[in-house]
C-alpha cells in the first residue's frame, strides 16, 4: 500500500480534492476491475469516457479519482484529483505505485514498422544466452525468469508494464528488451519509465487509420526518441530516410547502422540461400541460419546493441551464427514434394515487398511463388491496394483470402486488394474467402521445388471475426495440410 501523495510524485495536478494521504492498495482504468481501497484513473479511451464510470468505481470501492474534469456529483470521503491529461497521468502513477521499476534495470525499447519482434527477441536470447539475468516485452509473449506469458498488446497498458518490470526486478532481471509501439506512445503507456537506449528500425505504410497520416504516425515514433534521457543512447537505421529525423531532437548519445550508408554499424549479405546467410559485421564474417534483407538489419541492430552495452563482438557473432527465426517470422519448413513453405508475418506492404524481394533474391527463377494475402478488417483500409499490387508483381500467383476480417466483409476486403492489382497481373490472383480452403489451394497447385508464401498472421492463434477469436494458425494449419517431413 502506498499513500495518494507518493503515488503523485512528479504528476502534473491541476487541483485536489480530499485528503491526499489517503492510503491505497491498487490502481485500476477500468471501472469493472477496480477494487476496495483502490485509485481509479478515468481515460478517455476512442470509444468510451472513463469519465462516465466514475460513479461504479467507487461503487467497487475506489478511494480516489483521477480525472480531467470534476464530476458533478462528487462522493464523500472520496479524493478527487485534477490533471490535464489522465493518460499521461497514469504513466506517471503506475511506475511511482510500483516503485519505477524501469529506474531498477536496463530498459531498451525498439520502435518502428517492422523489425521490432525480432530484434527484441533476439536481443533477450543472446543476453540470456551470455548469462545476464534479462526480460522480454513483445508482441508474441512476456518473458523472464521461468515465465512465459501470453500478450494481447505490442506494448501493454501501464499498469501492466509497471507490473512485469516490478515483478522481473524482484526476479534479478538486469536487462529488459521492450517494443514500443505507435499505439503505446500515443496513448502514453510509456509515460514515467525509464529507457537506458531506444533503437528505431524503419517507418513504412501502417497504422494510418488510427494516426490518419503518415506524418502523424512519424512524429508520434519521433516522439519516443525525444524523451530519451542523456544519459540513455539511441540507435537509428540510416537506411530509413526517416533514420536522422528521428534523432533531431534527441538528447541520448545517437549512433546508426547501415547496409547501404556509411555508418557506425556495417553489415554486408555476401551469400543468401532458404538454409541461410553470409554476412559481413563489421568486417567479420558470420553464417547464420536466418533469411533475408530485412534479417540482416535485424541482425546489424542487435550486433550494435550487444556491442554497446560491451558484450565481447566474438561472443555475440557467436550467438547470431545460431539464431533461428522469432515465431513466425520466415519460418520455412519443407514438404514432402519438396515445396517449401514460408511463414511470415507481413502484414504491411513493406514488409511484404521485403519478404517477397528475398524469396525473388533466392528462388532459381525455375519455380513458381505462390503467396497467400489478406489485410485485416477494421484496419488501414489506404494499404489494402498497395498490398494487392506487391504481391502480384514479385510473385507468379496470388491467392487473396481472409486475415481477421473483424466486422467487415471479406469479399469487400478482398476488393479494396485487387483494385491495386495492374490489368496485365488479373490472370495471376485468385480469390479464396476461407483461409484454409486457400492454404489448401496452395497445396493442390504448388509442384516440386515451387516456394508457397503464406503471409499476413505469422505467430498469431487466431481468426477474429465479427467480434470473436476462432482458433486458427498458419504453421499448424500448413503443416498439416502440407504433411511437413523435416
């Protein structure tokens, strides 16, 4: 338990109402989980007003509110305190109510399109792998000490993060490897903790019907980097024209990596096969097991931060030439007619074109590439086209499907897709609603040595649609229908 007054700490008050010494037990944002003795913070959330739920709160035993504006009727014996923004706020409240864990450890966020899943992951199983106590926030799970968690969120609520940190600095977690998402730093999930680096990766087409433009979405990931500390550092991707921009204003020590810049950091793809690639880092070479362009910035980013935070530049090739590929991020397996099979994740053109590029750098040009596409529904509806026109253009045939349609149409969806695809590319798509019928599809057609792409969802368990979660994974579904041999 915590007084009101210390779980303030270093928040902006605009006014207070009541005894600030009153002692709480627990914070909650939602009305329905708010407990006895606890703080209720109201959020104005993009569908409903916390605000509108004050009066359960405290029905549930809620001693304090924050909020943005006074209620009308206001319980006795119960404090009210005023701020400008309570999301910002909250930050603020759940690190102090959880002694700022962030303060505790070494907290390292990666933010950008793609990339961050990746290099998280990969980051945490090398330093586990050095022998350093270390925790992982990503977008598949939460991991640290024996424990595995599942995540519905890139980067969880406040409360949450404040939590695990909590709970990985009582486990002796030295190191803690984050994604920090658009999302998350919009609604200020990150407020209050305290980032020892942040790397950015790239910026690409996403998001947008959340950030309504590019612009928007930019500066919101800029955002991040410009409440880094001085004594923190930052890494930028110089091979994103959006790499310097997002280090203007920053007061961490910058420094960059490259595949095609002069930087800090310098990586060279000398070979490339679906087995794996020959890389260069820092004039050393290395075999690793992963696949593909965007790998190798990957790769180059977690060499650098290794390097950084001084782990030995032997061990950590070392480590990178036995790396195997995050949860469905291209995760290969091979039939039994020696078809292989991609399992990706690309879910935004970029992304797309990445994986796509890689299989085109690879194939023998002999084969055929299948890729099997959707976009999800509810969701940026301006990529849809620009997915349609990738796909048809870096790959022989295309079989656009379902991907979490949600609420809306999936013949719809399907529509906006192929409205990208060029006139002398029709003869290519097929349009097959159900997911697995086209998985299936993809088996009946692809021969001998053809490679089948099977984008979009990657690591996730589930179809969402019409507001519910059905089972449903690409790898299961592909390996059982494939009869994967090895």
């Amino acid at each position: 338990m915590k007084t009101l007054q210390d779980i303030l700490y270093k928040v902006a008050i605009e006014g207070i109402s009541g005894n600030p010494k009153v002692m709480i037990r627990s914070i909650s944002f939602d009305s329905r989980e708010t407990q006895k003795d606890s703080l209720y913070v109201a959020q104005k959330g993009v569908q409903v007003d916390g605000h509108d739920f004050i009066s359960q709160a405290i029905e549930k035993g809620a001693l304090a509110i924050i909020c943005e504006k006074l209620p009308k009727e206001r319980a006795k014996d119960v404090v009210y305190v005023v701020v400008e923004n309570t999301s910002k706020a909250l930050g603020i409240i759940a690190s102090n109510f959880y002694n700022n864990p962030s303060e505790k450890l070494k907290l390292i966020g990666i933010t950008g399109t793609n990339g961050k899943t990746s290099i998280a992951t990969m980051l945490y199983e090398l330093f586990t792998a050095e022998g350093i106590q270390s925790g992982l926030l990503s977008t598949v799970n939460i991991r640290y000490a024996t424990k595995t968690l599942d995540n519905s969120h890139t980067t969880p609520d406040a409360i949450t993060l404040n939590h695990h940190l909590h709970n990985m600095v009582a486990q002796g977690v030295c190191f803690c490897f984050m994604e920090v998402s658009s999302h998350g730093i919009a609604q200020y999930r990150t407020e209050g903790l305290s980032f020892a680096a942040g790397v950015f990766t790239n910026l690409t087409h996403d998001h947008l019907d959340y950030h309504g433009n590019f612009k928007n979405y930019r500066d919101v990931k800029k955002r991040f980097f410009d409440g880094l500390p001085k004594t923190a550092f930052a890494l930028t991707n110089l091979d994103d024209k959006n790499g310097l921009f997002m280090m203007q204003n920053s007061k961490a020590k910058k420094y960059t990596y490259a595949v095609k810049q002069h930087a800090d950091y310098k990586a060279q793809l000398l070979e490339s096969q679906f087995t794996g690639m020959l890389l260069k880092i820092q004039n050393q070479e290395v075999w690793t097991p992963l696949v593909g362009q965007f790998n190798v910035q990957n790769l180059l980013a977690v060499f650098a931060i290794a390097d950084l935070f001084e782990i030995p530049q032997l061990n950590v090739l070392k480590h990178l030439s036995q790396m195997k590929s995050v949860e469905g991020r291209f995760q290969i397996f091979q039939t039994p007619e020696k078809v292989t099979v991609v399992i990706d994740y690309a879910h935004t053109p970029d992304a797309l074109k990445n994986v796509l590029e890689t299989i085109n750098q690879i194939r023998t040009k002999n084969e055929t590439v299948f890729t099997l596409i959707g976009c999800g529904g509810n969701r940026d509806q301006e990529k849809r086209p620009l997915m349609g026109k990738i796909a048809t253009e870096l790959s022989d045939k295309v079989l656009f499907t379902s991907d979490n349609p949600r609420e809306e149409d999936p013949a719809k969806i399907i529509a906006d897709m192929m409205a990208g695809v060029a006139p002398e590319y029709f003869n290519k798509a097929l349009k097959i609603t159900h997911r697995e019928e086209a998985i299936a599809m993809a088996h009946q057609l692809a021969q001998k040595g053809d490679i089948v792409l099977i984008a979009g969802k990657g690591h996730e368990s589930y179809q969402e649609i019409k507001g519910k979660r059905f089972p449903f994974s690409d790898m299961e579904i592909a390996r059982n229908i494939f009869k994967k041999t090895q």
